[in-house]
C-alpha cells in the first residue's frame, strides 16, 4: 500500500513583515515575526556567500506557553513576486527536497528527520552556492490552532573575479617613429560586484578601462596600459592592482623593450697635442639586444696607417700627430637598427694646460697646486726678508737725527749742530751771492766778483754767512748779505761734515 506525500499549504490569515535592522558591524540582525500568543519564528534578515561556498539558513520557531501544535514546516524561494518551494519537513509524512535544490539543501539538524521529529529548529543548509540562489526565502510555520507564521532571509550570493595581468607581447620593440602601444593589460573576470582596477608604475604612460556585464550577473573589467616604447621604459616594472571589496591583489611585470644602439664615443679630451702617447677612441654603445657589429670610418678619408681596431676602439700607436686629426664616425649595429657616433678630433701643438700625455688626475692636480702655492709662499716670504735687510743697512749708513739741525753752510760759517764747539777758520766767501733763475734742484752759491782774501783769521771771523734749511723752497733773487755773525765756536771732534757741505753733530745723530 502506497502513501502520498500531502502538501499543506492552506492558511488562515497572512501577515506584514517587520522592517530590517542592521546590526553595529553591518551584518543584519535577525528578525522574529508572530501573532498573539507568543508564537514567533526567528530568522537573520540576511545571509550571503560565494559560489561554491556554503551558507545556513536559520530558521526556529519559538512557541507559547500552553504550545501549540506543528503540523508543517515549509522552505520558499521567492524572486520577482514569484514562490518556489525549497523544502518540505512533515510530523507524519517526513521530509521532503524539491528540485533543483535536491542535491545541494538539506536541514541542519537531525532530529527533523526522526520518526517522531522536533520541528522547532529547521535551519537549513545550502551546499555548492551558486549566482542563482540569490534570492528571499521564506521559513513558514502552519500550526494548530493558532494558524501560520513565517519570517524571511535575504540571501546574497557573491562571485570572486578571476584576475591575471598579461604582456601584449613577451618582446616590445621602439620604433623611431615613437608611436604609442599597448603594452599591458589587466583583468578582473566575472566578479560580483565589479573590481576596481589601477596601476603603480613609473611609466609614463595611460590606462585606458573597459567593464563588461555578462548574463549570469557578473562583471568583466579590464583595463590596457599605454605607453611609447623606448630606451628608458625598458626593465620598468609595471604593476596592476585589483581591488574587489576588501581583498586585493597585486600582479607585476618587468618591460623587455628592444631598441637600437645609443651611440657615444669617448677619449677625446680636447687636448691631444704633437708627441702626446697612448690616445684611443671608444665607441660606447648602449642597445638592446647588445651591439654586434662596430664599424669605423674617417670622414673625406681613410683611417692614419698607425690606427690599430680592437673591438669597439681605435688604438693610436706612437706620437701623436697632425694626421690624426679628422671626423671619426662609429657605427653600432643590433637585432633591432644601426646608429651612429661621431667625435671631431683636433690637434694643437702644445698640451693645454697640462705637461705629458696623460689627463692629469684631480689629485695629483690638486697636490700640485698645494705644493706650487707652498712654493710661492716662501719665494714671496724670502723676498720680503731680503728687501727688510737691505732697507735696514741703508739706514744704519744714513741720518738717523732730527733733520732739523742739518744745515747747509754758506760763506764761513757753520751750522751749529747740537751745541758744538767753535769753528775753524774757513777762506773769505765773496760778499755779494746769485742764483741762477733756471735752478730747481738746491740752489748752489756762485761767485759774482773778485777774488779770495785768505788774509788772516779775524778778517776771516768777520765775514757774513748764510744758511737755508735743507728742504726749505724759495725763489732767491741777487742777494747781498749785509748782515754780520759773532764768531763761532770752533768745531769739535763730536762734528760729522757730509758730502752736501753740511755738517751734524753725533750726539744728535745717535740720541
């Protein structure tokens, strides 16, 4: 005898949800719903998951005190105004899942599946999530005599992206056209909600970003990085950065740009003179692939015979000479182009600033310039000191005493110097004396007539004299000195005559 599985649904009144709360940390607090009595059903007011994850549906039916009597549970999906039922639990009749949730709900506790089972908790799990279990479900309880109660969760099913980062081509090459290409591109597939996607480079470059909502409800975004391939973007590290909700993801790759060679040739210094030795020139390359093939050449000519190649560089052997000067070309050949350096060479007959063939380095050169300046130093100090000696031999041989008692001395007389004694007797000086207008050194005494009277010492005594101080400056016309001196003490031992007539007492001289 078979039985049939009978599915109550009738109902004797219907009810209005009560709203939603959100509890502190964002998650929704459960939510109880009943009618008098006491009877209620307690259920969170939102679940979510990811796909492929599994996720409680809680349920439980709190009775009043007498209780009632259960007499079925029942589970319902419902989208867009539509029911679907999920799962059935029967006192009598057992459980029940319907399809197409068969295989993945099922209730949590045992005790719903027993012969004579506790309804009280009929939580349910789901098992394998996927996008479409996003929905409401309803937890309805039809019991006796107090009618149906129910409550319902929200259920949100998430979907984490899949997110790779990928080279548009695993070599770049710069072209001389420097055009812009896509060299990068990141994406973030079939995430729910949509990632957000940016990158952390040193590039110059831009990024361009696209979404994509696909059926299921996911969302594809992707994004290219642009740039314009050259020397200096290669070995850049470029990295993109997916953000989906609070998780993040970080994928990075280092740029292989091939160009062509960027040419330099070096060793010429602007100071390669006659005789110098052991002058090259380098041609320095820097390409990618490496350079593997230099060639050289001599403009409106050919290479000096004392030339020698090796490798990427040009050898003089022997003395430098005017031979060598010339237009020196390199050219440097890769995988991916050829370029060219060039140096023009000139040579002078003397080194410019410098002695021997080599740059001197900046320590020697600065050593040499401490010595050189030790040098001068004690040239300049020993020159001073042989100046000082010489002017202080000179003064020992000269006048040392006020110059004021230095008289120059006239007719027969004598300045007196420092109180000295009398004078000697000196010849008869004529009495009228001239000088010449035309004179603009010391005016000298010449004689205008007559001759000398050596007659006797008191005549001598008796004849005027006259005395000008040395540096004293005026115009004498034709004098006649009518004025007469007392004697004069004769001159004493203490007396120095010089050379200009005059004559200084050395106690004046030396005090």
């Amino acid at each position: 005898m078979q039985h049939s599985l009978k599915i109550v649904t009738a109902r004797t009144w219907t009810f209005q949800l009560p709203s939603k709360k959100k509890t502190p940390c964002g998650n929704d607090a459960s939510q109880s719903t009943g009618l008098g009595g006491g009877q209620m059903v307690q259920m969170d007011s939102s679940k979510s998951g990811f796909v492929g994850s599994q996720v409680e549906l809680r349920c439980i039916f709190i009775n009043s005190n007498p209780p009632v009597k259960i007499s079925q549970v029942t589970w319902q999906k419902l989208l867009n105004g539509t029911k679907q039922n999920v799962a059935i639990a029967n006192p009598a009749l057992g459980v029940s899942v319907l399809a197409p949730f068969k295989e993945r709900v099922s209730f949590k506790q045992a005790a719903v599946r027993h012969r004579t089972p506790s309804l009280e908790d009929t939580t349910i799990v789901f098992s394998n999530l996927q996008l479409y279990d996003e929905a409401a479900y309803i937890c309805e309880y039809t019991t006796f005599p107090a009618g149906n109660r129910e409550n319902m969760v929200n259920l949100t099913v998430f979907a984490r992206p899949m997110t790779r980062m990928t080279l548009t081509t695993p070599t770049i090459v710069a072209r001389s056209q420097r055009r812009k290409m896509t060299v990068a591109t990141c994406m973030s597939a079939n995430g729910k909600p949509p990632s957000v996607i940016r990158w952390d480079t040193r590039l110059k470059g831009e990024a361009t970003f696209q979404e994509t909502r696909n059926q299921n409800g996911t969302v594809t975004v992707r994004s290219n990085y642009v740039i314009v391939p050259g020397r200096e973007t290669h070995k850049q590290k470029l990295t993109c950065i997916v953000t989906y909700r609070n998780e993040r993801f970080a994928d990075s790759v280092v740029l292989n740009v091939q160009y062509e060679p960027e040419v330099k040739i070096e060793g010429f210094d602007a100071n390669w003179y006659l005789n110098r030795q052991n002058v090259q020139l380098t041609c320095r390359a820097d390409a990618n692939p490496p350079v593997t093939i230099y060639q050289w050449k001599l403009l409106n000519g050919s290479l000096p015979s004392n030339v020698e190649i090796k490798n990427n560089s040009l050898f003089f052997k022997g003395p430098v000479t005017y031979d060598l000067a010339g237009t020196y070309v390199c050219d440097a050949t890769n995988g991916i182009g050829t370029r060219t350096g060039i140096v023009d060479v000139n040579i002078t007959e003397f080194p410019n600033n410098q002695s021997g063939g080599d740059v001197i380095p900046p320590e020697q050169h600065s050593a040499g310039v401490a010595i050189g300046v030790a040098v001068g130093g004690v040239a300049l100090l020993g020159a001073a000191a042989i100046l000082l000696f010489v002017f202080l031999r000179r003064r020992q041989r000269t006048f040392k005493g006020d110059y004021s008692t230095k008289k120059h001395v006239f007719g027969n007389g004598y300045s007196k110097a420092g109180g000295g004694g009398g004078l000697p007797a000196h010849p008869p000086m004529p009495k009228n004396l001239q000088y010449p207008d035309d004179s603009d050194d010391e005016k000298k005494p010449t004689q205008t007539g007559g001759e000398r009277d050596f007659d006797g010492e008191a005549e001598d005594l008796k004849r005027p004299y006259f005395t000008v101080d040395e540096g004293e400056s005026r115009d004498y016309d034709e004098r006649t000195l009518a004025f007469q001196y007392d004697a004069e003490p004769e001159i004493t031992d203490d007396m120095i005559s010089q050379t200009d007539g005059s004559v200084i007492s050395k106690k004046e001289w030396y005090v």
